[in-house]
C-alpha cells in the first residue's frame, strides 16, 4: 500500500481530567482526509469528494469533544477487547471462569463498561501514518492478562484508508477489535441512508436469540431480507417486514464472509457517486444500521456501520472461529476502507 499523504495534529479538546485530546488529520494529494482523535482512536472525519469534486464528510462525528464524552453510539471508534456480544458476561479458558463488567443487559457489549472506546491513547506519527498504542491492565473489565496494543491508521494516494491491530497478551485471553465509523456517504448532515446501495459478500449469517446473541449456528442469506450478495437499496432493506429485520429493528447482523479476494462489502450512493468498499482479513462483518441512534443530530439510520471483526460470543461458541490469544503470539487484523467516486 503506497502511501503518499502527510500527517498534521490540532488541540481537539480538554477531558474534565485536564488531559488533551489531540487530533491527527491525514490527507492525501486527491482532498481525501482523514481526522483521527486520541480519545478512543475516534475516526471523527472522512472528508472525500463526489463525482463533481464537492468535498464532504462521509462518516457521523461531532464538531467538540462535549458530545463524544458519555456517547454510547461508539461513533468512529475503536472497539475492544472485545467487539460484539459475549453472552451473559462470562467465558470460560484452560478450565477458569472469567466475569466481565456487564454494560448491554446481561451481557458484554463492546469490551464492557469502559472499554478502548472510552481510552485516551498514545499517539505517534511519521508522515503518513498515525500510530495510537495503549496498555490494557491484567483483569481490565475483566478480561484476563495484560493487553499491550497499537492500531496504526494510513490513507494512500489510492484513496485507501487502512486501518491495522496488533496485540500482544501476557497472559491467554481473548480479543476482537474492530472499527465502529458509520459511514453515510451523502455527506449531507440531515440526511440517512435509505438511499443507499449495500453489497456485501456472505452467503451466510449468524442467527441470534432475542437477546442478540448468537445461536451458534450459521445459516443462509437466501430467501431473507438480509441477502446482500447482490447491491440492494437500503431503504427496501430496513423497512421489510421480515421479521429478521423486524427483530433488530434494521440491520444488526453478522455476516460470514466467503473471502473470495474481493471486496467484503460495498457501498454506494448514487446521487454523490461516492463509493466504500471494503477489505479485511476478519472472517466476518457486522453490519449495523444505527438503529437505535440517540447522539444530538442523529436518529434511526442516519448512518451504518460495517464492522470488521469475529463472531460475536466466539469465546463460548465452539464451532465460530477462535478468538484466544495466547503468550507469545501476535494478533493481527487489518481492514481498507477504499473510497471512491464515479
């Protein structure tokens, strides 16, 4: 991936600490940018232009840093330890037992109460990357072992925003990062994403109990309403009767990639002309139409987020793909938002 953008850093605000956050805006030689906070790795702006050239931004973000403080819509950030649902706020590991903090009824959603959403991290950069790292302690929300981590943001003169993790654990434990921008590729502030083109490549979902939590089974797309193998209309989508859709309110699935080398997904808007496809080496994509939205200036599908990531619950789903981490190994995943205009 080369890379040909520079890097610059603004005061974006004060904690009630009187910590700084800092934000790094990346830009490239074709006015695509990228602004990344230190609170949360928060991906705040994705300015890019149209077909006619307009700049505007892609993703849901807020202007100060008041409105991010106490948000519960993850808006742009980065997720951890682990994305997604783990069912009643335990897993089991080499035979022990592990109680997490408890934040989406019963269970764990989105590494707990104080997850990496919610840490100022350490921030580094070199032309055209912006390196953020943090540790996570020994038992932080539970979780076993000390998380030591990095996430690394560039933006190429291919207009691909590219996002990488690495984690190292002193200990076995289990982790699942993932990016939570929702994208809403209009630009327009007030509008949502009914008009909208979604393609994503799965055959295959997760089915989920009311709870939302999975079954533990995988079943296919075809013959429901969230068969995305071939570009559909977002409005026809979320405003189905199927009770898949019914149940969530929208879309909040995941789905299982067939990794075919192609794109995971892709997302379009034909009257922009603006277009996101994506990339990544996660085996699935939640794909979440901000259903239950409730930042100032946001309602119900004013954005959607696509999720790379495991399978939700995979610490206690023996047949999803495994999430453990163990002493000496690496973690690595990487996903490329590639945006474009026609």
């Amino acid at each position: 991936m080369s890379v040909a953008s520079r890097l610059s850093r603004a005061l974006f605000g004060r904690l009630p600490d009187g910590r700084d956050v800092h934000a790094y805006t990346l830009t490239n030689g074709n006015s695509v940018s990228v602004t990344v906070l230190t609170l949360g790795g928060i991906v705040q702006s994705v300015r890019a232009p149209d077909r006619e050239g307009r700049i505007g931004d892609i993703v849901l973000g807020f202007d100060t840093l008041a409105p991010y403080l106490g948000n519960r819509d993850y808006l742009g950030a980065v997720i951890g330890r682990y994305a997604n649902r783990i069912a009643r706020g335990r897993f089991r590991l080499d035979d022990r037992d592990y109680v997490l903090s408890r934040n989406d009824g019963e269970n764990t959603l989105h590494g707990g109460a104080q997850g990496f959403d919610k840490v100022l991290w350490s921030a580094t950069g070199d032309g055209g990357r912006l390196l953020l790292t943090h540790e996570s302690a020994d038992g932080d929300q539970g979780f076993p072992g000390k998380l030591s981590l990095s996430v690394a943001y560039r933006l190429n003169d291919n207009n691909e925003f590219a996002i990488a993790y690495e984690a190292r654990t002193s200990a076995p434990t289990v982790i699942n990062l993932t990016n939570h921008s929702y994208w809403r590729l209009s630009g327009e502030r007030d509008d949502r994403i009914l008009d909208h083109l979604l393609q994503v490549d799965a055959d295959r979902f997760t089915p989920v109990d009311a709870r939302m939590v999975p079954l533990g089974t995988m079943a296919a797309v075809e013959g429901t309403a969230i068969d995305l193998c071939e570009p559909r209309r977002l409005g026809d989508v979320l405003r189905s009767t199927d009770p898949l859709i019914h149940a969530a309110q929208g879309l909040d699935h995941n789905f299982v990639l067939n990794n075919r080398g192609g794109p995971a997904a892709r997302l379009f808007h034909q009257g922009s002309g603006r277009s996101v496809e994506v990339f990544t080496t996660e085996p699935g994509l939640q794909v979440y139409s901000g259903n239950h939205l409730a930042s100032p200036g946001l309602r119900a599908w004013s954005g959607i987020a696509l999720e790379t990531q495991h399978f939700p619950d995979s610490p206690n789903q023996q047949a999803f793909p495994s999430t453990v981490l163990r002493l000496g190994e690496l973690f690595q995943s990487s996903t490329i938002f590639r945006i474009g205009a026609t």
